[in-house]
C-alpha cells in the first residue's frame, strides 16, 4: 500500500510539475510582451488575478489569512521565507501593487527573470554590500510612487521552518523613506511545497499580517534594532499558529538565534 501511495504522489507531482512549468511559461511570455508595449499595470494583474492563483491552487494549497494591512499605503512589508509558493501566496494575499526585493542572480534565469523585470521587482547584489546598498534606492522610488515594498529579510528559503536571523540591510530603506515596517508571518507553506525537489502536497497556508513599526523617529543606526523588533513579530505569530492560536494574542518574543 505505501509503494502504491508513493507511487500515486510520484506521478502526481510530475503532472503538477508539467501545468506548473507550462502555466508559467505561457503567463511569463504574455506578461513580458504586455511589459514592453508600456501595459505594466495588466502584467502585475495578470501575476496576482490569473498567474498566482493557478500556482497556488494547482499545490493544492489554502490561504487562510489572519489581520490586513491599513488602508493609508504604502508600506515595507518583511516577510519570513519557506517556500518558493510564498510568493504567489502574498500576491493574492495583498490588496495592493507589491513589488519583491530579489536576488540579483535570479535576473539571469530565463523566463523568471523577464518576468521580474517585468513586475518592476528590485534586484539586489547581496555578495557586494555597497552595490546592493546602491540598487535599495531603486525600491525608495517605488516607495514614494506609492508602491509597497516586500523582502524575505532572512535572505533564503528556511529548511527547517525556523526562522532565521533578519538581515538589516533591507531595513534602511523603510528608514530613509520613514515607511512604517508591516510583520508578515507565513506558515504551512514549507509543508505544501519544501525546499528541495517538487515534492507538492495539498495543505493550509497561513498568512499573518502583524501591527505596524513605525520608522519616522529612526536613524540609519537603528536598523538591527529595527530588524529585531520586526523578527520578533513574525516569530511571535509563528509560535501562535504553530499552537493553532490567534496570531495576533502573542505578544512579541526575544528574537532567537539564527539556526545554521
């Protein structure tokens, strides 16, 4: 019977990966050609109506949200990172245009990397701080355009669930342009699709939307500070969904050590 079983989830996720590959494919091209004609505002609908929502639901996967953001945007939203799906996931979550602070390598990867350009995400060298310090200026302007801001701020997938230290790198954006810092916390994604392989399963994924850190009295210098206090946050509705808790009844935690 468990032979049968995996035997079922084999063929299965190579089904989902075959729609997975294809529905991208296909989206990404459409999005990039709408790009290039000057029609970006129906590319980023595209990725959140039709794109993400394929993805998604194509896993599997339920979005069960807890909280939302005020209505006076925009807003740098720090979110812990699980999964490859929190992406689409925040896409359809958020009720606002959301452009992802991402790694200057995935620029280079076909098809993906158009797409971004496309989403006008903002590429970031992490390798080489002062040129990645220089490539944040471009998520101030978007910030001050009006567009709200997104970065998975332990600066890669998590393996094992536990959250990482944050960077604070990314934080001196929310500081320069006095932008109030939304905790996000995801949980369940790692669980419908993990790091390593295409290894789908059907589940719940929860999204947390914490309160507001204000930026406007903050410095340059505050930015670990800042970075904790948010990490704080998102362990803090972690540990209360991981309880099958309200996120929002657990009072924010000591931020705990990065696990290697």
């Amino acid at each position: 019977m468990k032979a049968i079983k995996r035997l079922f989830w084999i063929v299965f996720n190579a089904i989902q990966l075959a729609f997975t590959l294809s529905w991208s494919v296909v989206l990404i091209s459409i999005g990039v050609l709408l790009a290039l004609i000057g029609l970006k505002p129906v590319t980023h609908w595209l990725a959140r109506f039709v794109w993400a929502p394929g993805l998604v639901y194509g896993a599997g996967g339920r979005i069960r949200v807890h909280g939302q953001l005020p209505n006076n945007g925009p807003f740098f939203l720090v979110m812990n990172h699980q999964s490859v799906i929190d992406i689409p996931v925040a896409m359809m979550v958020f009720k606002v245009p959301v452009h992802f602070i991402v790694k200057k390598e995935l620029a280079k990867v076909p098809f993906l990397g158009w797409y971004i350009w496309a989403m006008d995400m903002v590429f970031v060298d992490r390798k080489h701080l002062r040129e990645g310090f220089k490539q944040l200026k471009s998520a101030e302007r978007l910030l001050a355009r009006g567009r709200s801001i997104m970065c998975f701020a332990e600066g890669t997938r998590s393996r094992d669930g536990r959250i990482k230290t944050f960077k604070s790198g990314s934080f001196l954006v929310a500081i320069e342009t006095k932008i109030p810092v939304i905790p996000v916390c995801i949980h369940g994604a790692r669980e419908v699709l993990p790091a390593g392989g295409f290894r789908v399963r059907p589940g719940v994924i929860q999204v947390a939307i914490g309160s507001p850190i204000p930026t406007a009295d903050l410095q340059e210098g505050d930015r670990n500070q800042l970075a904790s206090e948010a990490l704080a946050s998102v362990q803090a509705m972690q540990l209360a969904m991981q309880s099958g808790r309200d996120p929002h009844s657990a009072p924010p935690t000591t931020p705990a050590q990065e696990h290697n």
